[in-house]
C-alpha cells in the first residue's frame, strides 16, 4: 500500500512533470507561429486547421520528443526543494532508507514510461500524419524525396518490375518491364510505354505493350501497339513517395509492414525505419533512468541550491538528446546496427544512475 510519503512525492513528481510540459508547450508554439505564420496568411488555409490539424498534433509530437527531459527538469526542480527545505534528510533521518525512497519516484515515472509508450507506438504517429500532411500541403511543398527514375523492385517472390520515369502529377509510369521468373529461368515478359494508375488498390492501363511467355524453348509473342489492357499489379503511387519524415507518420503496426514489404522488394533504404521502431520503445524507458539521476543530483543539499541542480539537470539532458542523436545518425548511416545506435545512450545513462546511486546520500 503507499504510505503518505508516497503519495507525497508521486503528486509532487506529476504536478510539476505536467506544469514543465505546459510551460514548454506554450513557449515552442509561440516559436513556431512566429516563424510560419506567414505561410499561414498566403496560403487558403483555415483557422480550425492551423489549430486542429496542425497545431494539437504538433504539441503532442514536440512533447513526445521532449518527454525525458520534462521528467529530469520535474524531478530535479522538486526534489531539489525538498533537499533545500531539509525534507529528505528528515525521510533519511526516520529510517527509511534511499532506495525505499525511491520507490515513489520510480512509480511516477513508470506511469510516464506507460503513457509514452502507448503514445509512441500509436497516439503520436497518427497526430504525425495529420500533422506533416498539413506541412507538406502547405508549409514544406516540395519534401517529396521519392525516386521517379530508374526504379528497380520486387513485385513478387520471383518477379521483378523496372520502371524507366515515373510522373507524379498523373501517376504515370513510361517504359515499363516486368519480368517473372521461375527456377531461375525467364518465364514471363512485359514491356508498356506507358503505364496509368486506374484506381485502387493496384489497378493499372498498359498502352503499347509487348507480353512474351517462355516455355522451355517455346515462346509465345503477343503485341498490342495500339491497344490497351486493364491488369493488376503489386504496385501503387504510393511507392514513389518518401517524405523525410515518413517514418514518423505510421504507427508501429503500419512501419512494421512497411518495413517487411520495402525488404522483400529489395529496396535497401529500411534502416532508418528500423531505428525509428526501436527508438519509440527505447525513449519511454529513458524517463525511468533519468529520474534516478534527476533524484539521486537533487536529492543532496548543496550550496547553489536549486539553480545549480536545475543546471546540472539541463546540462544532463542536454547531453542525453546529442547522444541519442548522435548514436542514431550514425545507426541510420550503415556504421552501427539499429539496435546499438538506439539503446546505446540509455546503457551509457543507466551505468551513470547505478554509480550516482552508489555515491548518494545515505
């Protein structure tokens, strides 16, 4: 059962973790809207937009990026007063010993861990969508890094699809071969000069085409230079789109698809969205291990006072966020595995929160 002390510090943890989120909020929304309101005025866009759309969805994402270090600042900034008002030499002074205390604060922040969780694997990457489909319109127009030239992919287990140009702006795809094999050996050929999407999910119009099938050393010719053919093929204009950010736009059963699907198509460009799913567990967890730095820096009273602790926390996370991103860059870039890049600064982090516990104050 929790003892009043408890309930003491898990409050204190959540009014001032939900008061630092607040704050930050409101200061990274007036930042935004005055860098991007005049986009706002030129384009036909709506207030219900701006706030709904584009705002809401844009806080949630900002603070699930931030979410560990409102956890540190909340910790340090409260716990750093109880240490100035001598509350936790009283604590220490009644028995209870520094690793039952805590308990309270791994409770808090466990909830913390909870909530980013389910918001990093679900919430978030849904108000993403809405919130980068919003920039793309009418913000960032031209971050559409697809390849249109030159595509070669998996269409299939044994067949493949090469597309000379693709055009965006009528999804219509010129000089297209697909070829299907079978133990190794050719056994069907389709070459169009022009390929139309008709419809969803994967309807296409070939013009001009060529369709050659293989038989050992039959073959069968057909031409249709002036004729036109409805067929179904494993592609659609969504395989020539890829936004900078795209990984963030999916939650996890979305990216995990996307990322088996990218793979058996034999396109290489996955790693990024492999360090994308490990990064959406990997980040909740790092709020549990820097509330015990936040607790065990702020927990002893120090000449400076809370300035000095808030300094140290800030230094602390700021030191965190380049890691982290440091580590990922280089994950992203072929030189470490996703799994290293991601979890590497919360192993690094977790080794300094054992040594500060074994030094705190007893």
């Amino acid at each position: 059962m929790l003892k009043k002390i408890d309930k003491y510090i898990i409050k204190k943890y959540l009014s001032s973790f939900f008061f630092t989120m607040l704050l930050f909020s409101m200061i990274s929304v007036i930042i935004d809207f005055s860098n991007n309101v005049e986009d706002f005025i030129e384009e036909d866009v709506t207030y219900g937009q701006i706030i709904f759309d584009y705002y809401l969805n844009w806080v949630l994402w900002i603070n699930g990026l931030l979410i560990p270090l409102y956890a540190l600042i909340a910790v340090i900034f409260f716990t750093s007063r109880m240490a100035y008002n001598s509350e936790i030499i009283s604590i220490l002074n009644a028995g209870v010993s520094f690793r039952r205390l805590m308990v309270p604060y791994l409770m808090a922040g466990g909830l913390i861990t909870c909530l980013h969780l389910v918001g990093n694997h679900y919430f978030i990457p849904l108000g993403s969508k809405i919130h980068y489909d919003f920039q793309h319109q009418y913000i960032w127009k031209y971050n559409d890094k697809g390849k249109t030239n030159d595509v070669h992919l998996f269409i299939g287990p044994e067949t493949t699809a090469y597309i000379k140009h693709y055009r965006k702006v009528d999804s219509t795809a010129r000089d297209l071969t697909i070829e299907q094999y079978k133990d190794n050996e050719l056994v069907y050929l389709l070459k169009a000069k022009v390929a139309e999407w008709d419809r969803p999910p994967n309807h296409w119009k070939l013009k001009n085409y060529e369709e050659r099938t293989f038989d050992g050393k039959k073959e069968t010719f057909k031409i249709g230079a002036k004729e036109e053919i409805d067929t179904t093929l494993n592609i659609t204009p969504g395989d020539f789109v890829e936004y900078v950010n795209q990984d963030e736009m999916m939650h996890t059963a979305e990216l995990l698809n996307y990322i088996h699907t990218q793979e058996n198509r034999g396109i290489g460009n996955t790693k990024r969205y492999r360090v994308e799913l490990h990064r959406r567990t990997a980040e909740p967890l790092t709020v549990l291990i820097l509330t015990i730095i936040g607790m065990t820096i702020a927990a002893r009273k120090v000449r400076g006072g809370i300035g000095f602790h808030l300094a140290v926390g800030i230094g602390l996370g700021a030191i965190y966020i380049f890691l982290s991103k440091f580590s990922a860059t280089f994950a992203t870039n072929e030189s470490l595995p996703p799994i290293v890049g991601v979890w590497f600064p919360n192993v690094a982090f977790l080794i300094v929160a054992i040594y500060l516990i074994s030094k705190a104050q007893k």
